[in-house]
C-alpha cells in the first residue's frame, strides 16, 4: 500500500503570503485593485464618447496611391484582379484597405490595452469550418493581420463594415447604423458576461449553439442553416473532384481553371512540396502518424480572397491508401500591415522569426477551436502558413443579407468578436471600460458611419482611376 503524506494546513509565510511563492506565469494572489475598476478608470483619460471621432489625418494617403502601396510585393499579373475585385462596391473597397484604415485609427483614441486582435475583423471574416471530428464550428476565420494590438481597432473595423454591408444590400441608414450599434452592443455584454464568470467558464463560454439565443438573433436561422448545409459539403474530396483528373499513367494531376487556378513546373511544384517537410516539425507529434498516412501527388497556384488577392497560395493534393484526397493550403504570409503603426500607441513592435508562425499563432490565440493541421513552413525564402482547404468551410455575406438580418448578424459577429478578445484580454478589465449603459456603443456607430462614408469616396475614387486607366483592373474573377 501507498503512504499518503499527513495533510497540514499551510503555515504562513509573511513573505509569500502563503508558504507556495510566486511563480512566473501565474497571477499574484495579491492585487491591488481590481481590473474592472482600473477599467472603468480608464474612462477618465479616454472618454467613450471619444470613439465618436473620425477625423482623416494628416498626410493620409489618397485610395489609389494606398492601393498601390499594398501591392507591392504581390505577383503582378494579379494584382488587377485585386484592384478589379475592391472596386466592385464601397464593402469590398474596406475589404481590402485593412492598411488604410489602421493607418486611420492609429490618429483616433485608443485606451491602451491590448488583446491578440485579427487586424482585418469585418463582417465577411466570420465563418463556419470543420473541428476535428467534422462538427461546425463559426468563429473568426481570417488571421493574416493578426497582432497584439488595440481591441477597439477590431471592433470598429466591424462596425464599419457593418455599414457598408447594409448599404450594399440595400438597407437605410437607420438600418446600417442600427447594425453597427448592436455589433458593439454585443461585445460589451458578451464582455461584461464574461468578466463575471470564473476563468475556465470565461475561456469556454458561449458555446456555437447558444450563439443565437445569446444574441438574439434568430432571424438569421434559415440562412445560417443553407450556410450549414452547404459547408457540410465543402470538403477537400469535393474540390478535388471538380479540380483534378486522372492522367494516361492514371496518377490524380490539378487542371487548370485560369485565371483562378492554374498548374505550376516541376521546380516550382518540387519547392512546395519539399516544405511541407518542415511543415511537419510545426505541428503537434500526434498528427504525424495521421499525415504519414498521405502521400504528395500534386501542387498547383490558387488565387485566393480580396485582401489576398497577389500573396503567393498553392493547392497541395494528398491521397491516402484508397485515393481519398486531403488537400492542403500554403499559403504565404506577410507581414501585418498593422504593424508600422503600433510603436507609436505604446504597443510593442517585434519582428516576428517567422510571418507564416505569427498568423498561426494568432488564430490559435483567438479561436476556440483551430484547424488541427494548421501550422508554418518556408518556400524558397518567403514564409508561408499551412492549413487545411476546403475544411467544411461556409460563410455569410452580410452584403447580400435580408434587411431585417443585418443587426442580426451584427449582433452575433460582435459576440464572437468578445469571445475572441477575451483569450488574451481580461474581460474584467475591458468590461469595467465598456461599461453597463450604451454609451460606447452609440459613439462607435457614429464613427462607423463617419468612416463608411470616407471609405466610399475612397472606393469612388478608386473607380475613377481604374476608368481614367491610372490603375489596371480585371472585374469579375
């Protein structure tokens, strides 16, 4: 039999408060203060009315020229589809200006508290994908921006797009702001919720299925279920069914879909392919043996959503011992076009090691669930992030919701959002500064709409350009 040692009461330790001391990584068992007070002090050096402002600051670029910046570095031949893709409407125009407009809200209030943000946090960035064991989850799905940064810059960004969205599909301007309103209205309570909750229940709360009651938005049942069903379908068998063939020696070979996929050389093909090798030494050990079950049949170029349009993205076909496919992503990652702002707000501004290991370490950071295959590699010099594709992902477009869906979607996009922030910031913290009443939540509506119209004359401008032929633009791809 086992001895089990006497169990004694811990004997004070004036030094420690206790006979256990500090350990690093861990909080103090002594605070001073609480972090809702020191939130809710924070109002003092910046009012919540504040948020209300937007005012374009000095120097700004103008649209055409902020475009022009962002391509730089992207694959020339693609960048008018990205160019063509932005002047579709004002909604896509912010879709992929996430640059222009952190260089925007870096001249606005912000409180100083950080949180692992997503940097590119608007309505079309939350979706549905497959956990582990095929089960849809709907959380954030974009991380390329992603940084430790200023919270309210996701949640403006947001509200915003929330705007723009609602303008798009028709809706008034009541509509639009209403929209804005309850997306911030959301995080605030979902925020004060979980600042009261103990901290495990905080991490985990608010489960995918409780998403509707909690934010009250069950006018949009009937599309997240079409939503559903279709991201049930999307899976990498599915894509490779349409994407690939069988050629005379009956091995599985990509065909080309120009302009939007396209087969790459041999060299090309052998680069992305080798780097999944250290891909592999990126990911946990108890996914090797499944991976170790596939092997390399195929690479190809992808071009991939608005904001990505030109960054460097391949295809990789996989099949196991019955010719089942997986297809993976690589897919390069820059970096954040967040980052040259920072420094001057207090935030701390590293060089990340690896571009492709800060995206991945992000999303880790801000989803409840995350792609098990998701990890980082190199390709010829350029980092790169790895992921599942076509993972059972679907997606709402808040561009072609009803009218009556929008605050809706608001509502529930603006949860998540908290959700996320609350992984890395303390929700007491951001709770004590939000606050009960909607105080916040009426002065980031009103920059929401400010900042809706400057992004229209922006997407205006850009149109005239494309037309006096300043820019090149490819539409419809």
């Amino acid at each position: 039999m086992v001895a089990v040692p006497e169990q004694r009461a811990a004997e004070p330790d004036v030094a420690h408060g206790g006979r256990i001391p500090a350990v690093e990584g861990f909080a103090p068992r002594v605070v001073a203060g609480s972090p809702r007070a020191a939130g809710k002090a924070l109002r003092a050096r910046v009012p919540r009315s504040a948020h209300a402002h937007f005012e374009a600051p000095a120097g700004r670029p103008d649209a055409v020229r902020a475009v022009e910046e962002s391509n730089v570095g992207r694959v020339a031949e693609l960048t008018p589809i990205r160019v063509g893709r932005m002047a579709a409407n004002p909604f896509a125009f912010l879709r992929g200006a996430a640059g222009l407009m952190a260089h925007d809200l870096s001249a606005g209030p912000v409180t100083g508290v950080g949180a692992q943000i997503c940097g590119d946090a608007h309505a079309a960035n939350f979706g549905l994908y497959g956990d582990a064991r095929g089960r849809l989850v709907i959380d954030l799905n974009d991380f390329d921006e992603t940084v430790f940064g200023p919270w309210e810059w996701d949640v403006k960004r947001l509200a915003t797009s929330l705007v723009l969205a609602g303008r798009v599909a028709g809706a008034d301007e009541d509509t639009c702001r209403a929209a804005a309103l309850d997306a911030v209205g959301a995080y605030r309570r979902t925020m004060r919720l979980l600042a009261k909750l103990p901290a495990l229940d905080s991490w985990n709360a608010i489960a995918d299925e409780e998403l509707v009651s909690h934010t009250d938005a069950r006018d949009l049942l009937g599309t997240l279920e079409r939503v559903s069903e279709k991201a049930r379908n999307n899976t990498s068998a599915r894509f490779a069914s349409k994407s690939t063939e069988s050629d005379a020696d009956g091995a599985r070979r990509f065909v080309d879909a120009l302009p939007v996929l396209r087969r790459v050389g041999d060299g090309e093909a052998a680069a992305v392919a080798a780097s999944l090798g250290p891909y592999l030494k990126t990911l946990p050990g108890d996914r090797l043996p499944l991976l170790a079950r596939y092997a390399i049949h195929d690479v190809a170029f992808r071009v991939v959503g608005t904001g990505s349009v030109g960054t460097r993205s391949y295809v990789v076909l996989l099949l196991d011992h019955r010719g089942e496919p997986l297809v993976l992503q690589v897919k390069e990652a820059r970096p954040s076009v967040l980052l040259p702002y920072l420094p001057g707000l207090g935030f701390e501004s590293v060089a990340e090691e690896h571009e492709g290991r800060r995206v991945v370490a992000g999303q880790k950071r801000m989803q409840v669930v995350s792609d098990i295959l998701l990890g980082w590699t190199t390709v010829e010099g350029r980092p790169f992030q790895v992921r599942q594709f076509r993972n059972r992902k679907g997606s709402v477009d808040p561009a072609a919701l009803a009218v009556d869906q929008i605050d809706d979607y608001g509502r529930m996009t603006g949860a998540l959002l908290a959700r996320a922030h609350a992984h890395s910031a303390d929700p007491r913290l951001l709770a004590g500064y939000c606050g009960k009443n909607d105080e916040l939540d009426e002065a980031m509506a009103t920059f929401a709409v400010a900042y809706a119209d400057r992004s229209e004359a922006d997407h205006a401008d850009l149109v005239a350009a494309v037309r006096a032929g300043r820019i090149a633009a490819e539409a419809g791809v």
